[in-house]
C-alpha cells in the first residue's frame, strides 16, 4: 500500500524482521525505519526495526562517543504519542509528535546527520558528521526554537 512520503507494508513480526533486513541491505541502514505492532484486539506497539545496537550500547557505558542514528527511536516514540495522543483526546501531546518528527527531518535535510547516514549521502552533500548526543542536542535546539 503507498502512502504519502513512503510505504505502509503490513507483515506479521518475522517476516517484517526478514523484510527489513533485506531493504536495510539494500540502503544501507535501517537508522530511519520504525515497526507498529497491532495485536487482534488493538493493543500497538510502536519500535525501531533496527532492535539494539549493542556493540554501540556497550561502547557508551565505557564513556565513549557514538555515531548511531536515534531517528528510528524517536519516530517510534513519536509514533506511540500521536496513537495516546489521538485515544486520550489530546490534539497538543499528537501535535508536539509531529513538530518532532517534523524537526528530525529538518536537521538531516540541514546536513547535520551520524555517520551511518552521512556515509550514504552523495559527494556533492554538504554534511555534518555528529556524534549521538551531539545529533540529539541540535534537534532538542531546534525543537526548542521552532515552539
């Protein structure tokens, strides 16, 4: 099914799992795809399809810098807050998802992008390379200056 922006692919877990892997492969990171569970009964679950990057994880709790792209998380989070914010009645909490979102994609069409994503943009893109937190703060800014 297309939709505007991108697809909408339905898949029970495993071979979305399967599938994902294989666009992944085929673009190089996965740093930019999120997954929504729906149960029978209407329970959702929103996460990023990449899972942990544990080897990045264990790298952090030793106090060093990583490069990993938290766009997939955070369109997860956002995806779970539009979903509370559309069954609780709050238009602002699906709203401020959205600006967020929004404000990610900004920043990467700005230039400023990890390493994983930076590796894939064309010669002539001017990129800047940022660590996690470093990528996480020029968004948090530029969320901030945006409301």
């Amino acid at each position: 099914m297309r939709s505007k922006g991108g697809f909408i692919w339905a898949c029970k877990n495993y071979d979305g799992d399967v599938m994902s892997d294989m666009v992944s492969s085929a673009f190089g990171s996965l740093a930019m795809m999120t997954s929504v569970l729906v149960s029978p009964d209407g329970k959702y679950e929103f996460e990023a399809a990449h899972g942990t990057v544990t080897r990045h994880y264990r790298r952090y709790l030793k106090g060093e810098k990583t490069s990993t792209n938290p766009i997939a998380t955070i369109f997860a989070w956002t995806g779970a807050l539009k979903k509370r914010g559309e069954l609780d009645e709050l238009p602002e909490l699906s709203d401020f998802a959205q600006r967020l979102e929004k404000t990610c994609l900004d920043t990467l069409s700005s230039g400023t992008m990890t390493a994983d994503l930076a590796s894939l943009t064309e010669p002539d893109f001017k990129t800047k390379t940022a660590d996690t937190q470093e990528f996480i703060d020029t968004v948090a800014d530029k969320l901030h200056h945006r409301d």
